[in-house]
C-alpha cells in the first residue's frame, strides 16, 4: 500500500469490518501529477522554441501540440475522478443502506454500476475526440457528428 492510498472502512451487513484500499483515488492524483510534469515540460520546450528564434510555425504547430495533449490527458484524467466519485458513493450507499430508508433498493441495482461507469466513460471519449478533432483545422468537420454520437450513446 503506498503513502497516498486511503482505507475507508465498511461495515458489511454481518457487522464486521472490511478495509477497502481506495486505489480509484490514488490513481487519480497520480496521473494528475504525471499531466502537470508533462505539460510543464512542453510548455518549456515551446518557450524555448520561441527563445531560440524557431520559426513561428514551428511554435504553433507546439501550441497545438500542447492543447491537444492536455485535451487528451484531461479527458483520460476525468473517467479516473468519476470511477473515484462512484466507488466512493458506492461505498458509502452500501454503508447507510437499511430497510427503513430508499436505499433498501441500492442491492438491487449494484450491478449497473459498471454499465454506468462505461457509458461515462464512452460520452467522455467522445468529447475528447471531438475536442481534439477541432483542433486539426483539415478535419475540424468531421466534428460536427459528435453529439449525435453522444445522443446516441445516451439512449443505450
């Protein structure tokens, strides 16, 4: 178990104790921690491109570079921050479920929690492949069919 990993404990429907190691979340922080190094890095070098007289293509072309990476590395970071939001309402729904409360119902639909994190996941892709799209100016077009896609990952 690293430093940064969070045991949340659960109460089970016997009483005893489970430890859950919360990786979702040490995961997340992680990759946010790779995404800064790695955009500062690129930002360096474009700074550098600029202080070394490149040609002003050559900084732009970066630019785009560098958009299109954080666009990238934003909408791979998002589907780790909504699997941590979800097993943690997942652990906390099983937690403070009892018959008296509407969350007596919760056990019954648990085993759609991975569906929803994939249809979440899809939509995100997607948006990020739109975004990504837009930035290339010669297939910039081809964007326009995104939200359609989305609509119709939302009705499956």
């Amino acid at each position: 178990m690293s430093k940064h990993t969070r045991v949340v404990h659960v109460f089970d429907r016997e009483g005893d104790i489970t430890e859950v190691f919360d990786k979702s979340i040490d995961t997340f922080f992680n990759n946010l921690n790779n995404l800064f190094t790695a955009g500062i890095w690129l930002r360096a070098v474009i700074w550098c491109s600029k202080f070394l007289k490149v040609p002003v293509v050559v900084s732009e072309y970066l630019y785009i570079l560098l958009r299109i990476y954080l666009t990238i590395a934003v909408g791979l970071l998002i589907p780790k921050a909504i699997t941590a939001i979800i097993d943690s309402l997942d652990v906390l729904s099983i937690r403070y479920s009892s018959p008296d409360n509407l969350l007596r119902f919760y056990d019954r639909l648990r085993h759609l929690i991975p569906f929803l994190k994939r249809c979440l996941e899809f939509v995100i892709y997607i948006c990020v492949a739109i975004l990504v799209i837009q930035q290339v100016q010669f297939i910039a077009y081809i964007a326009d069919f995104g939200p359609r896609i989305v609509k119709i990952v939302g009705i499956i």
